[in-house]
C-alpha cells in the first residue's frame, strides 16, 4: 500500500466503485448503462486533458468549454449552410485554434494571470457566441457528421471512445517524451529558473493554450455530433468539473505536477458516480455535492498524511539524535 | 497631487467619466437621477459582494463560492421569513440570521485555505458545488414568492431616502464600513501587509492563518448582507438567480485594479469598477445595442483592463530595478 502512487491508489478506488455500483445499482451492467457511460465520457475526458496541461503550467483556462461551444457552433453553421464536412470541421478548427491563440498573447506574451484572460476571453467569446446564434440551438447536420458521435467502428466500439483513447496516448507521450511537454512541467514548478535554463517559457505557454483550444475543438466535433446541434451553454457545464477531474487525479493547482492517467481515473470515477448514483434514485443535484465532497476529502486527506509524515520523519529524526 | 493623477482609480474615473458623457449624448434618459440611483440600486448586490472579494483578493485568494453562498443564505432567510410574524422585530431577526449564516459558510473557506492549506480556487470550488447543489436537492429550484414575507420586510424593500432607495444606502454603508476596517484596523493593515509581502509580512509577526481566516469570514458576512439586499431587490428568492454570478464579481473587483496575485486593491477602485460594468450595461440598453453583445464588450474590457494594468505594473517594476546609485 505504501509505495502506491497517487494515481494507482485513485485507480484502485475506481475498480472498488465500479465494483459497488455494478453490485448495488441496478441496471448499472446493462448494455444501454455502459453505452451511455461509453458515449459520455470521450467529450468530458478530452476536456478535462486539456484543462489539466494548462492547470500544469500553473494556470487555468475558464474559457475551455466556451471555445468549444463557439468552435461548436461555427461548425454547425457551416454544416447546415451546406459546406461539406472537412470545411466545416477546417472552419471550427481554425475559430478553436484562433481562441487559443487569443489566450496564449495574454498569458504568454503580455504575462497576464491566465485565470483574468480566460476570465475575459469566456465572456468574450460566450458573448459572440449570442451573438451570432442568439441563444438558439442549430442543428440539422448531414447523417455521416453524426456518425462521429454516435457510431460504432466494427459495430462495438464507439468512434468517440476510440478518438478518446488516442488522444489519451497523444498527451501522454507529448507531456512524457517531447521538449514541449517537459517544458511545461518546468514551467509550472518555477518559470523563472525555467527562463534561466535556456527554454523559451513563452513559446511553451503559447502552445499549452493552442493545445487546449484544439483538444476542445475535438470535444466540440463529437458533441455537436452526438447532440445533433450546438448551443451556446454545450458543454458550460463540464468546466468546473473539468478542474474538479484534473485536481482529483492528482494535479497540483500550482503547477508542476499531475499525470495523465490521473486525471483520466478522476473523470472515469465522476462518470461512474453519476451515472451510478442516477440509477441508484439518487437526485441529480446531490451528485454536484458529492463531487466537492469528494474534491475537498482528497485535498484533506492529502493533508493529514502529509503532517502525518511530517510528524514521523521529525520523531525518527529524534531517534536518531538520541 | 501627481500621484493621485497618476493612480490607477483615476485612469477608471476617467474612463467611467467618459462613458457617461458619451452616454449622456446618445440618450437623454441616461443622466437623469432616477436612471442613475436606478444603476446603483441594481448592482448594489454586486458591488456589496466586490467589496468582499476584494479582500480577498489582495491576500491572494480567491472566492468563487460567494454566489453559491449569498443564493444559500438566501434561502435560507427566505424560508425562515415565511415564519416570522410582522413586526420590526423580525427585520432584526433577518438582520442578524442572515449575516450569521454568511459567516460560518465564509469560515468553512477560511478554515479550509488557512488551516488545511488547500488552494483558495480549490476549496471555493469544491464549497460551490457542494452549496449549489443542495440548494438545489432542497428547494428543487421553486422561488419564494413575496407573498410569503411579513409586509415589513416588503416595506424596507421599498424604503426610500430622499428619494434614494434603502438597498443603495446598504452599498454605501458596507463600503464605509469595508473602508474604515482596512484603513485603521490592525487586522486591515494586515490584509494589505500579506498581499504585499507575505514573507516579510510573516516575518514581522502577522498571523498569516488569522488574516486568512478574517478575509474568508468577512467576505462571508458581505454575502449574508448581500442576500438580504438581493431579496429585498427582486422581492422573491430564486435559487438559481446567483449562477455564475462569482465571475462577474471578480470581474468587478479586476476592472477596479486589483491585482489578483495580491498586494494591490482599493475598496474605492472596487466601486469605480462595479459602477462602470452597471453604467456599461444601463448604457448598452439604452442605446439600444443588442443585449448579446454587452459580454462582448465587456469581454472585452476585462481583457484591455488587466493587460493595461499588467503592462503599467511591469514598466514600474523595470523602474524600480534600475535605480541608479550616484557615487
């Protein structure tokens, strides 16, 4: 037990819930439980990686969902104004990629604190959002659009899944094995000694934003898919879970520090909870609870093992004096 | 009288003075003194719970649990007016009741960040989801309706004086209060002191954990109070009126020159801030712009606001360093 990462302990305690739920909930092991639970979570996992690299370099982007509405939206323009598919997905992209890099001048070039740019960016772009769609949904899409969302490859596993998973092998290895990737993880520990080392903090930072403007347009392409339209508020509510997801698995908020699997673990754990606790009778608002709940009990936890080393190390280092 | 020229509550003055001539030339019926104790009365929520955050803010914290807990303290009042019979005793009551419950909601956050040393973004967070959805399992969203309150309430609600709503008063009293606390308190030096340095301010002997604790509880108050004025303004109490308020709040206290790292903020350049999102707002209304776009613009604002005041803040700083010793 005691030479368990963080994270394998999380990943233990999710096998325990999914055991729970499967044992407790009924209906949880149903084909249509697991389908769900399968088309939900590619769209709020790839959200949550990219909150987690900016929240790696010490920042957070509060404008996240709302760059993947915007793009969302810009996609369903063009597809119900009959642009084809790869144009319409080319026009989102580059809306996506224009957030981010709206984002990435405040913070990395001016060196404003990322949580007031995406503070302004979220309204900003929330606002031209309603602009342009006025608070209506759009919809009607050519059927092929939706099988992003919606379809199965070989009939078994979903498409969303399977763009999940790729994208969960793609942030793994640009964090663990690339110049880029490590950069980030110095910057969000010290970026002025960063600075000193010779590696241009800004560039770095830019492209953490470019990063999670693009993983929000994939999550913006499979839920305007999935949903069939796009809305202003799509997506608006994973953006404090997705915080909450990066935390729970093991993300520091300052910066430095947090694995990919971690925080997939995080959100794998906020799907079975919802979806278990919804099949248990339970009201949808008590899983909000239950999130913080869970939120702050970790961060406690955290803290009383670490005092409780503390306490250790001091007593053995008394032992050892005497 | 340079310094006061040059300081950042002037540069928002300035703006806010602008706007407000241009206003005034698009539409006669912007500088009329109801339209304007109107914007008053109307962000008098919003700048009560600024003037909290900006405390909060100067010590380097953050609250985004305060419109989670001003909607729970006000249904909670709200719940316990329906029981209390008309009389001015039960004004006190609510007086009371709801600034209490602000407090011990403000001093969970507090305890959670001073004590246990969880990031402030993490716990106000994690405290947000958790009020907001009780609220919501509790009351499943249903308004109270003032039909529910003893009529004095419904009286104070529509107390003027010389023709200036009560809720304005309460604005103007809390910044008072706010303002006399930082100013000549041991405990509001040291808020400052702690934003400033708080290495240095540890060193010389403030209790970094009690300046914490005071900021969250304080803060708290100001949401008990602004529950009450949030009530007494829309005469009902809508569960889900406050969601995503927090931003707005620290949207405010940022425009009026807070620097979110800490260190920096006044209570004035808070007000100056709350006024120019409501005369922004009053003012896109009566130009007739869109509604939608009024977050474009003020996106926007926020975003020119704090790179300008970044920008000010790095050109001082290069000042600083290059002091030249004369030999």
């Amino acid at each position: 037990m005691k030479n368990l990462s963080k994270e394998s302990i999380l990943g233990l305690f999710l096998v325990g819930l999914f055991v729970f739920m499967s044992l407790f909930a009924p209906g949880f092991l149903a084909s249509s439980n697991l389908k769900n639970m399968m088309f939900q979570l590619p769209e709020f996992s790839i959200l949550a990686l990219a909150m987690m690299v900016v929240i790696l370099t010490a920042g957070i982007d509060l404008s996240l969902t709302f760059v993947a509405s915007l793009s969302g939206v810009v996609i369903a323009i063009a597809l119900s104004s009959g642009y084809s598919i790869p144009m319409a997905l080319l026009a989102g992209l580059l809306v996506a990629l224009a957030c981010g890099l709206l984002n990435g001048v405040f913070v990395a070039k001016i060196g404003v604190s990322p949580i007031l740019v995406t503070l302004g960016t979220m309204i900003l772009f929330e606002g031209i959002n309603l602009s342009i769609t006025k608070g209506h949904s759009i919809s009607g899409f050519p059927s092929a659009y939706n099988l992003i969302g919606n379809g199965y490859f070989f009939g078994l596993v979903p498409v969303s899944l399977v763009i999940m998973i790729v994208l969960i092998i793609v942030t793994t290895v640009l964090l663990n094995k690339t110049k880029w990737g490590r950069s980030v993880y110095m910057v969000g520990s010290n970026p002025i000694a960063t600075l000193f080392s010779g590696i241009n903090t800004s560039r770095a930072l830019m492209w953490v934003y470019l990063f999670s403007s693009l993983m929000a347009f994939v999550a913006s392409v499979i839920m305007t898919a999935r949903y069939n339209s796009a809305k202003v508020d799509m997506g608006s509510a994973y953006l404090l879970q997705c915080v909450a997801a990066a935390v729970l698995g093991g993300t520091q908020i300052q910066g430095g520090y947090g694995k990919v699997i971690g925080t997939v673990y995080a959100v794998c754990i906020f799907q079975i909870l919802s979806s278990g606790l919804n099949l248990l009778g339970v009201h949808r608002s008590i899983v909000d609870v239950m999130i913080g709940v869970i939120l702050i009990a970790v961060l406690i936890i955290n803290y009383v093992s670490s005092q409780l080393e503390k306490r250790k190390s001091i007593k053995e280092q008394a032992k050892s004096v005497a | 009288m340079k310094a006061i020229l040059k300081s950042k509550e002037m540069s928002i003055a300035a703006i806010l003075i602008l706007l407000c001539i241009i206003l005034s030339y698009l539409s006669p019926a912007f500088f009329t003194f109801s339209n304007l104790t109107d914007v008053l009365k109307a962000n008098a929520v919003l700048g009560i719970l600024a003037i909290g955050m900006t405390l909060v803010i100067i010590t380097g914290g953050i609250d985004v649990s305060v419109a989670a807990v001003t909607s729970a303290v006000a249904v909670i009042t709200g719940h316990l007016m329906i029981y209390l019979p008309d009389s001015f005793l039960s004004l006190l009551v609510i007086f009371l009741v709801a600034p209490l419950c602000g407090i011990v909601f403000g001093l969970i956050n507090g305890y959670l960040v001073a004590k246990v040393e969880i990031p402030a973004i993490v716990v106000t967070l994690g405290m947000m989801s958790i009020i907001s959805g009780a609220i919501l399992y509790l009351t499943n969203g249903v308004y109270v309706n003032s039909r529910n309150f003893p009529s004095i309430f419904i009286d104070f609600a529509n107390a003027k004086i010389l023709g200036i709503s009560i809720l304005v008063y309460i604005f103007f009293a809390v910044a008072a209060l706010t303002w006399y606390v930082m100013k000549n308190t041991v405990i509001g030096r040291s808020v400052f002191a702690i934003g400033g340095n708080s290495k240095s301010a540890i060193r010389v002997g403030i209790d970094f954990k009690k300046v914490q604790m005071f900021v969250f509880a304080y803060m708290g108050f100001l949401a008990g109070i602004a529950a009450i004025v949030q009530t007494a303004y829309i005469k009902a109490i809508d569960p889900n009126g406050l969601i995503g308020f927090e931003l707005i709040v620290i949207a405010a206290v940022v425009i009026g020159g807070a620097n979110i790292l800490g260190g920096r903020g006044t209570v004035f350049g808070t007000i100056l801030g709350v006024i120019l999102l409501g005369v922004m707002q009053n003012g896109l209304i009566l130009a007739h712009i869109d509604t939608y776009w009024q977050k474009v613009v003020v996106g926007s604002i926020i975003l020119l606001a704090v790179s300008y005041d970044h920008i000010q803040y790095k050109r001082a700083q290069s000042q600083l360093s290059n002091i030249k010793v004369e030999a």
